[in-house]
C-alpha cells in the first residue's frame, strides 16, 4: 500500500467522522482507481452514498464488500443503516436478517438476538410478518438459540414466544374473517350470510398455522411443568380445535377427535373447563353411569353454562314420575339438548310436539356425527322411540309412522322390548291384528314378568273387542308393577268398556281409575275416565272439575274436551266454551269434534 493511498485514505476516513461527505464520496472514488480490492475504502463509500443519499450505488456498493475475502459485520450493519435511511422496509427486514445470519455464523449470540429483536420492532406493524418472525425463534425454527443471549432487552421464553403468537394469531384470523365476510355479503349472487361466513371460515382457517402453535404452547407448558399455565392453555386449544374441528383436513380428523376426547378427560378431572364438560356430555350418547358421573358436577361448578338446563333435565327425567320444563331447554343447539327436549315432550304428553323435536334432534346427531365422526346410536334410538310413541298417541292415522320407527329402532337393536313392544301395538293399530297379538304374546312368553308386555297386550286385545282377556292381561301387569299408573287406566278402560256392574261398581273401573290418579296425576286420561264415571252417575261438580283437570293436562283429549265443552254450553258459559275449542284448534288442527 503507497503512501498517497493511505494517507487518501486516512483523509477519507477524517472526512467521514467529520460528516463531510462530498469530500469523502469523492477521495473513496480516487482511491478505488488506485486500488479495487481494499474492504475499508467500499465500506466509506457505503457510508458516504448512504449520507449522500445515493441509495442504489450504496447498495452496490455494501453488496461487493459483502463478497469480499476480508469481509466482516461492517458490511451487513452499513447496508441495514442504508435500507433504514432510504425507508425501504422490505429491504430492511431482508438485510437485518442477513445481519443476523452472519452474527450466527460468527458465534455472536447476543448481538444476533439484538439485531432479531430490531427485525421484530420492525415488522410489528404486520402481523402475519411478525408471526412468521417470531416462528423462527419458536423450538423448531433456526433462531431458537438466540433465545439463551444475555443481551438488553432479554429474550422472551418460549412459552412467552407462543403465547405472543396465538395472541396475535387469533386476532389476525378473526379480523381477516369479519373483513372478508363485509366484502362478500354484498356481492350478487353471494347467497345467505351464513352460508358466506362457513366459506370464509373454511378458507382462513385452512391457512391458519394457529392450531399448530396452540399445539406448541401446550407441548411447552409440559417441558416447563407449568402446571396452572397447563390447564389455561389446553382449555384454549381444545376451545379452538372443537371449534376449527369441520375445517381440519379429512385424513386428520380422526386424530383431532381423539385428541379432544384425551384433553376433556384432562380438563374435566381438573373441573377447569365447562366446553370440555359439554363435549364429554355429549359424546357420551346417554351412558347413564359416565354421565351420572359427570352431570352434578358440572351443574355445581358452571351453573350458567350452556347445556345446564338439558343436564337438569336428564336429571329430572330419572324420576318417572317428576315434570320437566321443555322451554328451558328449547333453544339450544346441541344433540344431547334435543334429545332431553324430545323425552319432555314425551313425559309432558306434549305428542305432536314431541314429533317435530325428534325431527329437529335427527338432524343436530347426523350434524354432529358428520363433524365428529362419532354416532349417538342409544340417543337416536331413544330418540325414534319417543317419536314413535308419540305417534302412537296421536291417533290411529299415524301408525304406519309409528310402525316405520319401531322397525328402524329394532334394526338398531334387535332385543329392543320397548321397540318390539310398539311395533306389536302399531301392527294392531293398522289393522294387522293377528300379527300384532302374536308379536305381544311372543313379548309375555319370552318374559312372563315383562309388566310392559302383559299392558301392551291388553291394549291389543281391547282394539280387538277382548275385554275379558284385556282385563286379565292388565292385571298381569299390575301384579308385576302394581305402581305403574298407565297398567290401572288400562283395566279401568277395559272394566267401563266391559259395562254392567265392572262400569257401575266403584270396585272396579272407579277404583282403577282412582288408584291410577293417585300414582300419577297427570295423566289427562285418568281424570276423563273418573269424569265419565261422576257423570253417569248424576255427580255434575265432580265430573266437571275431572274434566276440566283432564284439559288442563292436554287440552285435546278427545273424551274429557268435548265433554267438558257440552257442559260449558248447557250452562250457558259460551265464552268458557269457545276459549276451550281455540286452545284446543290451535294445539291441533285436526280433532273434528272441536271442529263440529
């Protein structure tokens, strides 16, 4: 090296440190003639073009020195001052992140992670470039080690990492779901609001990496034994998998159910998290010792939790005797919810009711089978059996609706007594007596102490014009069950039927009648029954208020409501009248004699 080139050099270098940088600019040109191969002299030009702002040179300029045996950080670091002083972000971020790959390189860990954090201060202002960023420093990423330098400001942790990310995450996916949902809403041709919020959602989330790092963070509260930390955080993830769960690639989803089933049993042994409670709830299918199990619990520790009302429900419907309100549980969606709405109705006698909610129940279980993969077998079949029951006490007219259900519930469970009860019962009811009868006495002979077969066959052979044998069948039952109500209407019906002194006898069809009341009084046919008998015999208050209680239980019996509504118009009370055959009409359209 001559002495003018290092004293030009030298100069240049005074020039710089005193922010003449024309002067400088012009003696690094001169000395490049001299000699293209010194490192110092490219790095003083970068500086200068950057003060100068001669961005694209300057560029150049630190990208040549950057090839340069001699080549050191100087390089890296100048053209990262450049990018900063021309306002190119991009670059910026592209230059920082060479920066730190060489500082890797070098072994300087702490200037490495200060130079990441500047990358991250950065691109704060974009959040899906702040998580791929942080993504980078997360175990799996080729920044992780910078976690360990001792450097201002400290690393984070690497659960305090992921935590940052999900934050941001989550609110990137629901920003990006509202802002895409307000621009399609209005497009022609867009259809139903729903409907372009299920398309929107399907394409975010199958773009979201959040699942994967909620997967992360619970895998890091694991390593770090943070057990509070722990239980936060599965009760996130299980949250938003549960909810991401229809979106989930289809070779996943096995996988992704099983692992929600593992993080409910978790989180419900830990009592932390009502959503993991209801998912256990429901995927159950009505396995009454797990749910037993589950339901006071749940109940104790989210009293306002969504699928309350349909617990205290399945609770009370334990009791066969207790009264369940339905409206309580009328508006939530759930399959369990549904199917508890279904057996109220059934228990309330509410039948046409009881109908159109299995109708709706059906469609919540496929719903959730398509989206679980997981089928509520003993819940459909309770389902279809209140359905077909319901069908049943509706009328005559709709037992071929009742038979077709029956037949669907012994497919599912070919020893179903209840199903193989209401099938002999409906083959009655559509004229098929024979067979009907045959498949009743099958019932008896295969279990004598069946009390619900020995009924059911009373009930065929009243249709059939058997009352003797009816009577003898109901007895059967009541001696098998002497406190199952339905059993003591049933001879009651059969004994008035009989006529003579099995009508007038207050020993018999009276008794029945009264015995039956007292195990359950609402059973709107009980009091029918007892108002025809204080009827015939001349006691006008009393069968009165019989039927007036039998139509306050189901205002379209079809004994107790005409009756009632004859006695309303001999006494004059056309008002009384009129508001018993509306409320009738409106719960039931096609009851003729209301009609009449």
């Amino acid at each position: 090296m001559s002495v003018i080139f290092k004293d030009k050099l030298k100069a240049a270098k005074a020039a710089v440190g005193e922010k003449n940088y024309d002067y400088a600019y012009d003696l690094c040109h001169d000395l490049l003639e001299m000699d293209r191969s010194n490192y110092n002299v490219y790095i003083l030009l970068g500086v200068s073009c950057q003060h100068l702002g001669k961005y694209a040179e300057g560029e150049g300029t630190y990208a040549h020195a950057q090839t340069m045996p001699k080549a050191n950080v100087l390089a890296w670091q100048g053209l990262c001052a450049l990018y900063e002083a021309s306002g190119d972000r991009t670059k910026h971020e592209q230059a920082l992140q060479s920066l730190c790959d060489r500082l890797v390189v070098e072994g300087n860990r702490n200037k490495a992670w200060e130079t990441m954090n500047k990358v991250i201060l950065l691109v704060e202002s974009d959040d899906r470039r702040l998580v791929s960023v942080l993504r980078g420093l997360t175990q799996a990423g080729p920044y992780h080690d910078l976690l360990k330098a001792e450097a201002d400001p400290q690393p984070p942790t690497e659960m305090e990492l992921l935590e940052r990310m999900c934050e941001i995450e989550s609110t990137l996916d629901s920003r990006m779901v509202e802002s895409e949902v307000n621009k399609r809403r209005t497009r022609l041709g867009a259809g139903p609001v729903q409907r372009v919020r299920a398309e929107v959602r399907a394409e975010v989330y199958g773009k979201s990496t959040l699942l994967d790092t909620l997967q992360q963070l619970v895998a890091a509260c694991v390593d770090a034994n943070d057990l509070d930390r722990l239980m936060s955080h599965e009760q996130r993830y299980f949250e938003c998998l549960d909810d991401r769960l229809e979106f989930v690639d289809d070779t996943q989803r096995a996988v992704a159910v099983e692992q929600l089933q593992n993080m409910a049993a978790d989180l419900v042994t830990n009592g932390r998290c009502a959503a993991a409670f209801e998912f256990l709830i429901e995927t159950v299918d009505i396995d009454d010792t797990r749910l037993g199990e589950m339901a006071t619990q749940y109940i104790e520790l989210f009293p306002d939790a969504r699928l309350v009302p349909a617990v205290s429900a399945w609770l009370a419907l334990r009791d066969p005797v207790a009264t369940v309100d339905a409206d309580s549980i009328r508006g939530i969606e759930s399959p369990f919810a549904r199917a508890q709405l279904v057996a109220a109705m059934a228990r309330n006698r509410q039948h046409r009711a009881c109908v159109d909610a299995a109708v709706a129940a059906r469609t919540a279980q496929q719903t959730f089978a398509d989206k679980y993969g997981i089928r509520l077998q003993r819940s459909r079949l309770a389902v279809d059996l209140a359905a077909a029951d319901a069908y049943m006490q509706i009328g005559k007219e709709h037992a071929d609706d009742a038979e077709r259900l029956y037949r669907t519930c012994l497919e599912a469970d070919a020893n179903n007594k209840a199903a193989a009860l209401g099938l002999g019962l409906a083959t009655c009811a559509l004229g098929h007596g024979d067979e009907g009868r045959q498949l009743l006495q099958r019932l008896v002979d295969s279990d004598v102490h069946n009390h619900r077969a020995w009924g059911g066959l009373g009930a065929a052979l009243v249709d059939a014009g058997d009352l003797h044998g009816a009577v003898d069948a109901f007895r059967h039952a009541i001696a098998e069950a002497p406190e199952y109500a339905p059993h003591h209407v049933g001879l009651a019906s059969a004994l008035w039927q009989l006529g003579g002194e099995w009508r007038h006898d207050k020993q018999h069809a009276y008794t029945s009648w009264l015995t039956a009341a007292r195990l359950d009084p609402t059973d709107p046919s009980v009091f029918s029954g007892l108002g025809q008998w204080y009827q015939e015999h001349d006691d006008n208050v009393r069968a009165r208020r019989c039927f007036a209680k039998a139509v306050s239980l189901d205002c379209t019996n079809s004994i107790a409501a005409p009756l009632l509504a004859d006695i309303y118009a001999r006494e004059g009370s056309d008002d009384l009248c009129e508001e018993l055959l509306q409320r009738a009409t409106d719960n039931s359209f096609a009851l003729p004699w209301a009609w009449r």
